[in-house]
C-alpha cells in the first residue's frame, strides 16, 4: 500500500461569537485536540465555531473582520488544548471541522 502524502499544514481560526473575538491557531497539520475543545465548550453552552485557513485562502484576519466585526485576540486565548504545543504537528490531518462550522 502506497505512504499518504502528509498533511498540508494549515490555520485554525476559532470564533468566540458570544463575546465578538477570534483567534488564529497554527500553522498546524492536526485539529482534533482543538476539535475536541470546541466541543467542550459548545457543551458548556459557549457560542464557539471555527474554520480551516489553506495557504490557498484569503488573508483570515481580514476577512473575517470585515464579515463579522469580531476582534482578533491573542493565540489561544478562547480556548486551547491541554498541553497543547504552537508547533505543527506531523501526523493527523483537518478532522470533520465542517460539523462544527456556524451554518450559513
């Protein structure tokens, strides 16, 4: 069986909507510690969404600025994995953020 090709890496952009702050985590190659937060926090009835970011997208800081106003604050400061390390990781890959994206 063929090796897959590792993951690109990419930025998280996590949306606190309850307060109007977003952050900008990465550039990582696994999501699911900060997946597994995000879920944490919904559970605590925290309006928390997030998104992928390629290095194919647009810049996220402004764009998502100009569509939501929302201010961007410090890495890590809405949520972050425990003992989680800013560098990228090497195995895993975007997990389904798409579950956890604010339709529409």
């Amino acid at each position: 069986m063929p090796k897959r090709p590792p993951p690109v890496p990419f930025l998280l952009v996590v949306v606190d909507h309850d307060t109007g702050r977003f952050t900008i985590e990465g550039p990582m190659r696994d999501d699911q510690p900060w997946v597994e937060e995000i879920l944490r926090a919904r559970k605590a009835e925290r309006d928390i969404t997030c998104f992928i970011v390629t290095g194919a997208d647009e810049d996220p800081e402004s764009t998502w600025r100009q569509a939501y106003g929302c201010t961007r604050w410090p890495a890590g400061s809405i949520i972050s994995p425990v003992g989680h390390s800013l560098r990228p990781s090497l195995d895993g890959g975007p997990s389904a953020l798409r579950s956890l994206q604010r339709a529409g």
